[in-house]
C-alpha cells in the first residue's frame, strides 16, 4: 500500500513507517527496554533508517538518529526530505531534542516529518534553530 500526501508530496509515509517499523526490530535497548526505528528518504530517493543502540555506560547510548545520519553518510551523503520514527509498537514517536539538531544539519529544502499529531517540518520541531549557517556569520 502507498500513502502519498498532498502535504508533503511525493513522500510515501507509509513506506518509511514500515521501513522504520522493521529497523525498531534491530534495536539493542536491554537497558530502556525501549526500542526505537527510523528511517528517512533522502532528496536523491534512498530510503536509509537507523536503529538505537546502549550502552552499560547508559549515557553514551545512542539514539535511532545518530545511527540512521550515518547512514546517510555511508550511502552517499546528500539531504534528507522526510523522516519519521517509530516505538516497539510501531507507534510514531516524535525524535528527542539533541536528535531535532542532528536532523537539522541534514535537512533538504523542506524536510516533512510524520509524528502521532501528523505531518509538520523540522523548523516546526525545533523553532529558530542553529545551524550550518550560523558558523558563516561571524564578523
Ligand atoms: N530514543 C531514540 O532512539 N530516539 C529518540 O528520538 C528518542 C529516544 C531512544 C534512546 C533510548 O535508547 C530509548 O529511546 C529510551 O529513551
């Protein structure tokens, strides 16, 4: 089944969510037992996704995010155009705060994000955020 949305076009959510759904199964979570998967499209049209991956040092855990950004780099690079995450039930889950800034470096023109209230952007998760250009603006 396809579910393109007039919203963010050409993007099938579902597609991502069950290519997030089968990443969650490969998380390694013994410590929160809280299992996450997520998975983007980039603007070139690779589906990459990522799993979380703890730690017995629990702060250096790693988020599904962190995993599915190296994907990307592993891949070939580029943007991202859409993104969502799911928990071990398959619902969407909205990406932690430090996760918002990891998938705004990478953001495309518009990067649509299906979370449990719908379809919204980066910039409507993470409001007047730094970013690359930031570094470029310094006198
Ligand atoms: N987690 C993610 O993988 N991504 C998020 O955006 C939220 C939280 C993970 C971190 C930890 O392994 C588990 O979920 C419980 O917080």
């Amino acid at each position: 089944m396809s579910e393109t949305s007039s919203i963010a076009p050409g993007v099938d959510f579902a597609a991502l969510t069950s290519a997030a759904r089968e990443a969650m199964t490969r998380a390694y979570a013994p410590y929160s037992g809280y299992p996450v998967g997520a998975a983007a499209l980039t603007e070139d049209g690779r589906t990459i996704t990522g799993c979380n991956v703890e730690n017995a040092s629990y702060g250096v855990g790693l988020c599904a995010e962190c995993a599915l950004v190296g994907q990307l780099q592993l891949t070939g690079g580029g943007t991202l155009r859409a993104f969502t995450c799911v928990n071990a039930d398959g619902d969407y889950i909205t990406p932690c705060g430090r996760c918002r800034q990891l998938l705004y470096e990478f953001a495309g023109e518009t990067l649509w994000i299906k979370t449990a209230a719908g379809i919204t952007t980066i910039e409507g998760l993470l409001p007047e955020a730094f970013g690359p250009r930031d570094l470029e603006n310094i006198a």
